[in-house]
C-alpha cells in the first residue's frame, strides 16, 4: 500500500500527529533523524533543529505530503514506517 497524508493533527518540537489515509493517526518523532542529517553546518535539515522553524511544517493537498519552506520534505511511507501508533484522543473524549 502506498501511504499518503491526510493532514497534520498536531505539532510538537520534533514531532509530528498525522493522519494518514489508512485512517490512523500516528505520532512521527523525527528528532534523532534531522539531529543526525543535521551534523554539517550547511545541511538542510539543520533549521528544523529551531522548533519555531520546525512548527512552520506545511501540507501540500495536491501531492499529500509535508514540507517546510526550505525544501525539506519527507516520503509518507517513510514516515509511516517510522510512527510509533499512540491511540489519539479528541478533546470532547476526555
């Protein structure tokens, strides 16, 4: 199965609630992966370091995915392989 994003639920410093077309949401921790693509001081990644940067994370409907403004963007199956399934609860479930 092909996995694509549905939307972006929630945000945090590093990561991610996302809802994805299997019908689950799913927490992305992408900490340990943007703190070891961001060793060199010219990498991409390094500005998603910032959590006000990181929290400027964009969805693009037509191709859904996520992006930030500086080109850096990630593979929704990737994504999908890394979630960690937290069962999510909305507001009015409390």
């Amino acid at each position: 199965m092909v996995h694509h994003i549905q939307k972006i639920v929630d945000k945090q410093p590093y990561k991610l609630l996302l809802e994805f077309n299997t019908g689950e949401t799913l927490w992305v921790d992408l900490e340990s992966t943007l703190k070891r693509k961001s060793t060199h001081e010219k990498s991409i990644f390094r500005p998603l370091l910032n959590p006000e940067y990181f929290n400027n994370v964009k969805y693009n409907e037509e191709i859904r995915c996520i992006y930030w403004g500086n080109g850096v963007d990630f593979c929704p199956d990737v994504l999908y392989m890394m979630a960690k399934n937290i069962p999510f609860k909305h507001n009015d479930e409390a």
